[in-house]
C-alpha cells in the first residue's frame, strides 16, 4: 500500500514538474532574451542565461517608440474594463443565483453564448459602431468591449459563488430590519470576495493581452496598446526584432505579477471555494 501510495506521488510530481517546465520555460526564454544582444538572442544552439547581459533594449523601447503611451493605454484599459466587466456581472450573477424567474436557464446560456462568438464575426459590427459614436482610436472603447466580453465569465464564475452562500445568512440580516442591499454588502459580498478577485485576474490578464479589437480599432499612439506596438516589431526593416519585443512582453508581465502578490491570498481561496458543492 504504501509502495504504491509512494509511487503515485512519484508519478503526480513528475507530471507537475513537466507541467511547470511547460509553462514556465517561455516566460523564462523571452526574460532571458530581453538582456541578450541582437546576435544571442538568435544563435544556435541556444544559450539559456545571457552571456553578457545588457539593459540596453529595455532603454531603447522606451525611447524609440510612444511604448510609454501604448503601455499606459493597456493599463487603463485593463482597469477600466474589470471595474465594468464587474459592476455588470456581479449584480447578474447574484441575481440569477437568489431569484427564480421563467427563462433563467435560457438567459445564462444565452449570456454565456456571446463569450465564445469568434472575435472575427463582430469586430465589422463594433468598428461600425464605434464609427458612429465617435469612440475608434479611443482606450475608453476597448474598455468598454472588453468589459463587455469578459461578464459573461464572471457571471457564470460567480454565479456558483453566490449559490455556494446559505441565503438564510441574508435571510436572518433582513429579519434584524436590514435591506437585501445591505445583507449583500454586509454578508455575501465578503463571502464572495475571493472569487471576486480569482476570476478580476482572469479578467485583467486578457484585457491587457488582447491584440485584434486593439489591432483593428485603435491607429494613433492615444489608443494603441502593447499587444500592438509588439506586433510592429514583427517584420520591416531589421526583420524580427526578439529582443524588443521580449522586453515589451517582461514590461507587459509586471503589473500582472504585482498584481498576482498582491492579492494572492485571495486568488487562491477563490479558486477553490466555488469549486466544491
């Protein structure tokens, strides 16, 4: 038995470690090339730590191009979006985890239909839309789709949440002469807390990966953002310039990994408390 029991974990490290390399090894490959010379970052065999380091590209992306603006853009829009993305899914999710009404279960799949349309079929519709509301090249406009695209996720992610919370806790706040707002803010909204922050990063991390809308609806340096301004070190003059696109995707990283610390209790308890009925 406890051969066995030893053998299992054996096999459950290993696939870990395996899954970990996998992972981690190309976010480990484009720091590195980040301080590697333009001849290093290409050589072969490959050299996995910099022979001689330089901080040079991280300088030249920083004045060579409007990357601070593009930079700031993703931040905006990744903020921006959550708190729409939230303030919408939030309130929907609660809703159709405490009522009953004809329809509900048509309404979730509906909801949940729109997240895995093709971005190809509605980019024509939405540049059409923005066209007309005066929003192309805006951050405001990415915010607003991207936040639009993600409350499909987070209601269906938070939905389970809220269903996980006895209701006869908001029940016994009312009985105390409490409002339903209240017993929310006071009760459930804390309950739900780190499934809140749990699938806010899911959110953050694909509003400020994403390429195409930004790609297709933004053209002057107020709007563009970092996917962008990466894809345009791809080809041209000097071919596939890696070392700075490495350096825009290390910058990219940052505000994720901060992000991920500072809030790394609560990530984890969210990504386990919905899961368990």
């Amino acid at each position: 038995m406890n051969k066995s029991k030893t053998g299992s974990n054996i096999i459950y490290g290993i696939l870990i470690l395996i899954v970990l390399v996998w992972t981690l090894f190309p976010i480990y490959w484009t720091v590195t090339a980040a301080f590697k010379s333009r001849i290093e970052v290409v050589a072969w065999p490959p050299t996995f730590i910099p022979e001689k380091p330089t901080i040079k590209w991280f300088i030249d992306v920083w004045y060579d191009r409007p990357n601070p603006n593009y930079y700031a853009n993703s931040i905006l829009a990744m903020v921006g979006s959550t708190i729409i993305a939230l303030a919408l899914g939030i309130p929907a999710a609660y809703g159709c985890a405490r009522y009953t009404f004809k329809g509900r279960q048509d309404v979730l799949f509906t909801i949940l239909t729109f997240r895995f349309l093709p971005p190809a079929t509605v980019v024509m519709p939405l540049y059409l839309i923005g066209r007309t509301f005066h929003l192309i090249d805006t951050t405001l406009f990415l915010s607003i789709l991207y936040g639009g695209m993600n409350i499909p996720i987070i209601t269906w992610v938070m939905l389970s949440y809220f269903r996980e919370i006895p209701v006869e806790l908001e029940e016994s706040y009312q009985i105390d002469g409490y409002t339903r707002f209240e017993a929310f803010r006071r009760i459930t909204f804390p309950l739900a807390r780190p499934g809140m922050v749990a699938i806010s990063m899911l959110v953050m991390a694909f509003s400020f990966g994403e390429y195409l809308f930004a790609a297709i609806l933004t053209t002057s340096p107020a709007a563009k953002t970092l996917p962008v301004s990466i894809a345009e070190y791809m080809g041209g003059e000097w071919g596939y310039m890696w070392n700075q696109m490495a350096v825009l995707t290390t910058y990219g990283l940052i505000p994720l990994i901060i992000i991920f610390f500072l809030v790394r209790k609560n990530l984890v308890r969210g990504l386990t408390f919905g899961a368990v009925r």
